[in-house]
C-alpha cells in the first residue's frame, strides 16, 4: 500500500502508520471506536458544527469521528478527513456510509495543500501530536480556514493523570523491561500534555482566543467484555502490546496475570473503568478584521521563537515515558 508523501521530519510517523502498527489499529476500529467515543462526543459539542459547515478532521484514522463530524454538518457541509495511515484510510473508505458529504486524503497535514480560506472548522481527536513541528503543521492548516474560522481538537494529558495507559503498563513492567524513553516533545500520544506547550504551538501557528478544558473522564477498557477483554485489548494494541512484543510465552502470561489483577480494582459488571483525562482545545484562525496574509510575518517569528523556548524547555526537563500507541 502506497505511504503518501510528507515533510522530511515526519517520515518516521509516515513509516511507523503505514507497517503493521497502522493495521493493528485498522483492525480494531470498531472496539477503539467504542472506547474512545465519549472523547469524540465531547469534540463534537465543543466544535459546535452546524449543518452547511465544512470540516477539517485531522488525523482521522479509521473515519469514526470524520463520519460523526459529517453527520453534523449534512446534508449540505462537506467533510475532509486527513490521514498518513494507508491502512487506517483504507478502513475509513469502507465504513463511511455513501450518503454522507465525506472524502478522505492519504496525506501528512504539514504539507497538504489545503484550498485556502475554505472551511470553516479544524478538528481531531488524537491526531494532532505526531507532529516533528507541529507550530508548522498547524500554521498550514490555518490556512485552510476562512477568516470565521474556529479549532477544537482532543489530546491527552499528562500520563499520570492517565490510569487508562498507566495501570496496566505498570502492570506489564513487573515483568518486562521498560519501553525506550521519549522526550517530553517528541511526538507521541503524550506530546501535547503541557498547556503551556499547547499554547507556544497554537501562538506561534497564528491561532487565537485558545482555550484548553480539562476534561477528567472514565473509560471503558474492556467495552463489556469484562476483565478478559480489557486485558486482550492492553495485548492488542498500545503501550502494553509494544512493551511485550518479542517477549517469552511465559513472561507474556505472567504480565497478563498482572494486569487482570491491577485492572480488578476498576472493574464493575462487565466493565473496566479506567480514569483518563484529555485536554480539549478550542481556538479561533484569526483576530476579528485580521486576515491570513497580515499574521504570517508575526506567525514567523513566534515559530522561531517557539521552536527555541521548546528545545530549551526539553533540555531541561527530567525523563519522562515513551508511550507510542500503536
């Protein structure tokens, strides 16, 4: 399957979606989309789409929320979804129903030509942290927003914070040595975690009016399969799966003796409630009266002053976990 063309940065994201983590994550569509649905529904309402709306949803994955969107804004909005994940794209196609205003790009967003001043929201749940320079990918996008423009996107917070990811990692870790360790602005599930981070980023890319929510929530791991099925989807994909890939039978069964005993507490019925928690960010393309031309000297030297805050910022901060999520 074709990998679509990207910034040089982003070629390690390109390669890593497009392997076996992109069909693993293709593969269990219907179950991650039922895990993660409370996140899209807090996206969707914070976005607030109207019918007739055209709609940017960025990292789209397997379509479920490129799909949500377009059921906001039909029958007379369009909706454009935006993967680098050939497989993923792939599933996105066969679901989305013929009858809704979609399309999809197999593209890395840094570098897509978005038609100019053509849509009026910017969307995502997850998919905006794999970035190499996000303050550049997001400035591209920008201008792909009407001067109306507005931004509501989902990402993780910090992974304490996260029990959802920890508790059964943890869990693995009696067992297993620890996955490599990733900086704090490495992309990664965890790389926007920082508000302050969020908001160099969005500064630099010429958005404005940013606001970041914390939104505690619990999640359900096992989506009604009971503590077997939370413990097959820590095996499936994630943290978990990456930190026992290659590893012994034995040690694989003992790890998961330990995460079906750390996920008990959590348990109710046939449910696993895990705590997590995201950012949900909202913003807007540009200041009242202002238009894209008049920002991009001062966009340009907030990236430039961004990228250096964020090298010093990641110089000087203490380790912290690598948490790829395929």
């Amino acid at each position: 399957m074709d990998a679509p063309t990207g910034h040089d940065q982003n070629a390690d994201q390109i390669a890593y979606w497009n392997g076996p983590a992109g069909q693993r994550w293709a593969q269990r569509q219907a179950a991650q989309d039922v895990v993660l649905g409370p996140i899209a529904d807090l996206v969707i309402d914070r976005a607030r789409l109207k019918p007739g709306e055209r709609v940017i949803d960025i990292g789209c994955g397997s379509g479920a929320t490129t799909i949500a969107f377009a059921r906001e804004v039909a029958p007379s909005g369009h909706v454009l979804g935006v993967d680098i994940s050939g497989p993923m794209l792939e599933r996105a196609r066969q679901s989305a129903p013929k009858d809704l205003p979609v399309e999809f790009a197999l593209a890395d967003a840094t570098v897509y030509p978005f038609e100019p001043a053509s849509f009026d929201v910017l969307a995502s749940r997850f998919g905006v942290m794999f970035f190499a320079d996000p303050a550049l990918s997001f400035a591209n996008m920008r201008k792909a927003l009407r001067p109306s423009g507005r931004l509501a996107f989902a990402c993780w917070r910090e992974p304490r914070e996260n029990p959802f990811f920890m508790a059964p990692l943890q869990a693995a870790y009696k067992h297993v040595p620890k996955l490599p360790q990733q900086g704090p602005e490495d992309p990664g599930p965890f790389a926007f975690a920082s508000e302050a981070r969020v908001r160099r980023i969005l500064d630099a890319a010429g958005f404005t009016g940013v606001e970041m929510e914390a939104c505690p929530l619990l999640l359900d791991a096992a989506i009604g399969r009971g503590l077997d099925g939370a413990v097959q989807g820590a095996f499936e994909i994630g943290p978990v799966s990456r930190a026992l890939d290659g590893q012994p039978e034995e040690l694989r069964k003992a790890a998961a003796n330990s995460i079906r005993e750390a996920l008990a507490a959590f348990a109710k019925g046939n449910a696993v409630l895990l705590p997590a928690s995201v950012w949900i960010v909202t913003g807007a393309g540009f200041v009242s009266g202002q238009t894209c031309g008049a920002s991009e000297t001062a966009s340009s030297l907030m990236r430039t002053r961004s990228r250096s805050e964020m090298r010093a910022v990641q110089r000087s901060s203490g380790e912290s976990v690598w948490l790829e999520t395929g």
